[in-house]
C-alpha cells in the first residue's frame, strides 16, 4: 500500500505545493519465487538451498518528501 499527501499553499501570490510519499507504507515483504530450476544433481542428491527463498520481490518501504513552486 502506498499513502501520497500533499499540500497547497499561496505563497506571495504563486503556488507552493509540499508533497510527502511514502511506498510500502507498512513494510510488507514481498518474497520472490523460490529457486526451482534444480532440486536434484545428476546423481540425485539434493542440491542445498534448492526451493529457498533468497531475496524480496519488492523493496522496503521508501519515503520521498518533494516541494513544487508553480511561478
């Protein structure tokens, strides 16, 4: 979930937006598709690690702050 606040403001007759964002905003892990290629060596040993989650999908939460000034 993603949350975007912004705000408007006049300021000496031109427009000053502040603008907060936040990505992933309660820091939900995403897990990527577990390694599957192999399970098994050509001897049919197991390979290690095999069907193991390693990384995320998606990145950890992130927050932008930004300021527009419309002259």
């Amino acid at each position: 979930m993603d949350l975007s606040i912004f705000k408007n403001a006049l300021v000496a007759r031109q427009n000053l937006q502040l603008r907060l964002e936040i990505f992933n905003l309660f820091n939900r892990a995403n897990f990527a598709t577990p390694n599957s290629a192999a399970l098994f060596n050509p001897d049919g040993t197991q390979i290690p690690g095999a069907t193991q989650i390693t990384h995320t999908a998606t990145t950890s939460r992130q927050v932008q702050l930004g300021v527009k000034f419309v002259f």
